[in-house]
C-alpha cells in the first residue's frame, strides 16, 4: 500500500508495511432477528456482510460510517467478543483467529486489546486504579507480587499522563471524563498488547481534552509500535490519527485509502458526502455542497443492487439492478473503492468484485 | 437586525445551585444579548453554564436549588418577575426550545400528530381540524415524507434524524421569536447534523426566527451564526462576530479551543491540546478561572476576575474578551509537556 509520492509533511510514524498484524477476509457478521412462539429466525441484520482488510505493524486503520454501518461490529468480532461469526477468516500475526479456543485464545488475548467509548461505564466503579490497571497482570502471572505489581501499575499510570503515587488508590469516580480515558487507556497498554481497537475512544469527550486523548495515543503508539483498529464517526479525528482509512457503509467497506489521499480525492460518491457533511471550523467554508439526502437505509431490508443507489447523486438505472456484482476499482496505490460506476474515474483499474445483493 | 432594542438581554445572570456541600455557581455572571432575527452561537465545555443559562431564561429550573439573580430581560421586560400566566405563553409561542435528545423530549405514549397539534391548539386556538392540518403542514416543511399518515405513528417508529426533525417542527409551530436549540444535532450522525442544520438555517431565514445556538461543536457554529459566545466556568469569555472570533481570537481559552480541532484543510504533526480539565465549580480558582491551564497566565490573572472589555479596532462590530492579557503582545510560556487530564 505504500509507494505513491510521499506527502510532504510526515504527521505520523509511517507504519511498517512489511509485516502484517491482522489480516481479515470477508468477515460476515449476521445477527437473526426472531419471531413468533418458537423464535423462528425469520431474516438476518446482516451487521457485516463481506469485510476485507489488513493492518499492518505501528499502523492506524480508521474505520468510519454513519450509525449503523457495521464499524463497532467489526472491531467487536475480530477481539472474539461476538462469536460466533457468520463467515470469513481472520489471522492474527499468522495465527487463525477465529478458530482458536481454551488457552491459545487466552493468550491471544493478551496481545489485543481494546479502549472502550465511555469511560464511565467501562470502568469498576468498585475497583481502585491499581486493580483495574493490574488485574490483567496477575490473571496472566506477569507479575507475582503485589509489590511488583503496584510498581508496574505506577509506570503505567506515569505513561499516561497519571500521577503515579497520587492517583494509584484512587476509585473512578474521583475522577473526570478525560482522566478516566486515560486509566482505561493504561489498562488496555498493560500488557504491552500488538493490536488496540479503539472504539469511538475520543467521541464522548470534549474538545480540549479530545485533543490531549488523541495526542496520548499517537506518542504511545510511536514508543510502544502497536497498531491500533480506530473506530470512530469524528472524520475530521480519523483522518488526524490513522495512516489508513475504511469508509463503510451498510456492512461493507466501500472505499479503502491512505488517510491523506482519501481526504484530498475522495472517489466514492459516498465517501464525497460524508466529508462535505463535516462542519468546518472556517466561517468561510462552504456549507455542505454536496449534502447527502435521506437516512441509512432499514439494514433488515436493504434496497436491492447497489445499497448506496437511493442516496447517490450519481445513481443511474443500472445501479438498482438485482444481483449484479460491485466491481472494486484501484485507483491510485493502495487506494481501492467500489462501485458500479467505477469506470468512470479516470485511472481506475477493476480488481475485482464484491458479491451482489 | 432592528434597531428597537435586543429581544433577549440578560444582564449579570447569576444561577447557583444550593447543594449540602455549598453553592454551585453554574452560572456566575452572563451578560448576553440576541436581536431579532440574529443568530447566536454559544459554546464551551461540558459544564462551562451554556445550558444552565438557558434552561433559566426558560425558567424551567427548580427553584430551590436553583437561585437566579441578575436579570434576563425578554423584550425589556424581566422573565423572573412573570407569573405562570405570562410564563404559558412566554414558553412555547415567543420562544421555543430544542433538546439534544429527541427521544427523552417526545411522549412515548402519545402519537406524533397529538403531540404536534397540542401546542397549536394551545397558543393559537386552532380547533381539531385545523390543528390536524398545521402539523401535517408543519411535517411537510421539516422534510418528513407522506405527513399526514405520520401523524398517527409514535415517536419510537421515527428514526432519530427524524425525531428531531419533529422537534424542530413542534418548535416551530407557533412562529416563535426566538429559537434555543440546545446541542440538537449532538447525538446524530455528520450526514442527518448536515440536513438538520440546514433545516434549521432555513427555517430561521424565512420566518426571521432569532436563533440561539448551544453547541461545543466549532465547525457548527461556524456555519450557522452571526455571532459567537464562548462560555468559561459559567461566565461569557469572549464575544464577537464569527469572522472575527475563528479568525483573530483573543482570549487564549477560545485560541485554545481552536488548536484542538483537527482540521481536515490543515496538516498538523500534533494537536495543541488545551491543558488540564475544566475547574469544579464549587472549587474555582481565584480571580480568572481560566489562569490554571492558561499559557499566557501573568500573576495579577489570580487576583482579579478580569471583566468583558472591547478589543476590538474603533468603529468595528465589538469583540469583547474577559483577559487581563492582550495576547497579541504578550507571548506564551510553553506548555508542560503531557500535562494530565
């Protein structure tokens, strides 16, 4: 994916292209919808329907969509939290991911970690910093003793950005929203893990702490060389924070480029609408020129043929189309989308095809 | 805008909350004004008063805890001297109010139509019919498809762009002066925000709503007002038109603020983060609140609150800052590195 020219500023560490991390293919998550007296399964939200990525050593992979388009579901189902999953394969630094159990899974574990969206409900209110941020040291014997293990607890809390000797007794609540960001981001670097799936981890705070949280994540990721799997619906953040982005829309990744060419040349006309969506902080900036209209569609019944036709403000007759396959275009290195009328952009090279619908 | 005078003016509005550990001051001090058909943004961290402000020009606090002092003055006239007569009509017909959270705002058990046409039928004195008609019109105008089989659907068979679409119809039913939307786009996606906003900036425009905006959100603010209000530890901050503010702010919490948006048109190695958290407001610093986490902190910053004062050049719309500091001479010290949430 690298090669292209390089850009002229250098924002982020540049990943290390040559080892992959996770590699997943056409991961499928349908969750069925039941009814009646004996819980028949009547029809599938079929939540991811076909996802293709890796992520490599030290990178950042931003998965962005609207409400409803699959992203959470996919960080969710490769940290095995939704098994099982209704098809596809997923492997972990070379590993089967989906098909290891008991212990291997346990120490899989270890190495993938995530950082959840609200730091007040996914912490124990009961619990002191030091065994929120400990406990997955001693359940997997890292360290033996409390001594050492309060030693590691404070260097932890020293990384980010914790008082070490104040704050190790302390119980969540005494804290704000962007400090407790911070416990839950120690407890997920605890134990030294390759993978973090960040999910919406900055959204539900404000905007002066937003940019310390975001900050934090991106110099522990430059001490540390994990890759981190960012989840999030902020564009204007995804595009800060990740080398690489996904742009989803119902269940499906519709368009894949690195971080600075999806923004300059977005080339699905989805993607087009969601970055015109984003308000500006420039009281000069046009507003929402190419604004999308309508809602995501009902993902229990999605319109036929192309699922972004109602909305696209390209969509022509053949886009509605029963089953037809979505070809999937290169466009530039690394840079791939999909769509029915992909021919039309200049350079576009068909790869291949997502199944029809 | 008109020159007979501000429809809202609060002067020195004061709201503290009585509580077993001492007074809160939410809001300590606000001086604001909105003319007609102007609209005003007012932002700012969570619990910095932007709420608190209007929930008490609405009078919608209880009062105890609540404790108002100062004055918010509707058309000149004081809303805290007005009996629940003048309140009615004041709530609803003059100046109607938007909450961020469509779904907690709308009745469950009650129909959209009978929640659309109760207000009408109130303020206006429409009967069944004609009430019936005016909120399926109102449904057509936010956008709902097919309004007049939508009227008999409940609030839970709407989507949430959709509820809020019904919200702001319900708002708008009864031709108010004044709209506060507080956060209202807040809990939906950049797309249904894009629509909602628009909507309401439509809206406004035809009718010459007056438009007070609630929002920690920049980029909102800066596509939609004529003018912004940063609000700090309960207490107006800076002030000025829009251009004026992102493009020359004064106060260094709004210069702040604005480093720590990423901007999709600027490449940036590293976001400037404001340090430190917002104060507790049973515990604010002394004299400017803001000199905690403030790079430009001099030492007469922690013994007077500094008051509004106009920055702006002679004979340019004002722009008022609360700083002891003028920034544009003055330079920053550096900021501590990592600086704890």
């Amino acid at each position: 994916m690298s090669g292209g020219a390089a850009p002229a500023v250098v924002r982020r560490k540049a990943a290390d292209t040559s080892r992959v991390v996770l590699s997943v293919k056409d991961l499928k998550k349908w969750f069925p919808i039941r009814k009646g007296l004996f819980s028949k399964v009547v029809a599938h939200v079929k939540a991811v329907d076909g996802v293709t990525f890796d992520i490599h050593a030290g990178e950042t992979l931003g998965f962005v969509g609207e409400s409803g388009c699959g992203k959470t579901t996919v960080g969710r189902a490769i940290l095995r939290l939704l098994d099982p999953v209704t098809g596809g394969s997923a492997s972990f630094q070379g590993q089967d991911l989906l098909a290891v159990g008991g212990d291997e899974l346990r120490q899989l574990r270890r190495k993938m970690q995530i950082i959840f969206q609200d730091p007040y409900s996914s912490l124990n209110p009961r619990m002191t910093v030091e065994s929120i941020v400990g406990e997955a040291l001693t359940v997997h014997g890292i360290v033996r003793t409390t001594k050492e293990r309060r030693e590691r607890v404070q260097e932890l809390l020293k990384k980010v950005g914790l008082d070490p000797v104040r704050h190790i007794a302390r119980y969540p609540h005494e804290f704000s929203g962007g400090q407790r960001q911070r416990i839950g981001i120690a407890r997920a670097i605890a134990l030294e893990p390759d993978l973090i799936v960040c999910d919406e981890a900055v959204s539900a705070l404000d905007v002066s702490i937003q940019a310390q949280i975001i900050n934090l994540l991106q110099q522990l990721q430059e001490e540390m060389g994990m890759s981190y799997l960012f989840i999030a619906h902020g564009l204007n953040v995804v595009e800060h924070i990740s080398h690489r982005v996904a742009v989803m829309y119902l269940g499906r990744i519709v368009e894949i480029a690195p971080s600075d060419r999806l923004y300059d040349h977005p080339s699905h006309p989805y993607t087009q609408a969601l970055l015109s969506a984003i308000p500006e902080t420039d009281p000069d900036a046009p507003m929402n020129p190419e604004q999308l209209q309508g809602e995501v569609p009902n993902p229990i019944n999605p319109p036929a043929g192309c699922r972004f036709h109602p909305r696209c403000r390209f969509a022509e007759a053949r886009c509605k189309a029963k089953d037809q396959p979505i070809p999937v275009w290169r466009i530039a290195p690394g840079h791939e989308m999909a769509c029915i009328l992909g021919e039309k952009i200049p350079g576009a090279e068909r790869i291949g095809e997502q199944p029809g619908f | 805008m008109s020159s007979n005078g501000p429809l809202l003016d609060l002067r020195g509005l004061r709201t503290h909350f009585r509580t077993d550990r001492g007074p809160v001051r939410s809001v300590d001090g606000v001086d604001l004004s909105v003319a007609p058909g102007e609209s005003v943004g007012v932002v700012g961290e969570s619990g910095s008063g932007k709420s608190v402000t209007m929930l008490s020009v609405m009078r919608l606090l209880p009062s105890p805890p609540a404790m108002h002092q100062g004055q918010a003055l509707w058309k000149g006239e004081d809303v805290f001297g007005w009996g629940a007569r003048r309140l009615r009509s004041f709530r609803g017909r003059e100046v109607a109010m938007i909450f961020q959270d469509p779904m907690t705002s709308l009745n469950p058990y009650l129909k959209i139509g009978v929640q659309l046409t109760e207000a009408v039928q109130l303020h206006l004195g429409l009967d069944h019919a004609k009430a019936r008609d005016r909120a399926a019109e109102m449904l057509r105008r936010v956008g709902i498809p097919v309004p007049e089989s939508r009227l008999d659907d409940y609030p839970h068979q709407y989507s949430g762009g959709m509820r809020q679409r019904v919200m702001i119809a319900m708002a708008l039913s009864c031709e108010p002066q004044l709209l506060i939307a507080d956060e209202p786009t807040t809990a939906l996606d950049v797309t249904i925000q894009a629509q909602i906003l628009e909507l309401i900036d439509a809206q406004r425009r035809a009718s010459g709503t007056g438009l007070v905006l609630i929002t920690h959100s920049l980029g909102v603010v800066a596509g939609m007002c004529d003018r912004v209000v940063v609000m700090y530890a309960g207490r107006v901050v800076e002030e000025g038109r829009t251009e004026d503010l992102f493009g020359d702010p004064r106060m260094p919490y709004t210069v702040g603020l604005l480093r720590s948006v990423p901007r999709l048109d600027v490449v940036t190695e590293r976001l400037v983060p404001v340090p430190g958290t917002p104060p507790d407001p049973q515990r604010l610093p002394s004299g400017c609140p803001f000199r905690v986490r403030c790079p430009w902190a001099e030492a007469r910053c922690a013994e007077t609150r500094p008051e509004l004062r106009d920055v702006a050049a002679p004979g340019a719309a004002p722009h008022r800052i609360a700083c002891h500091v003028d920034i544009t001479k003055a330079a920053p010290r550096e900021p501590a590195s990592g600086g704890a949430a």
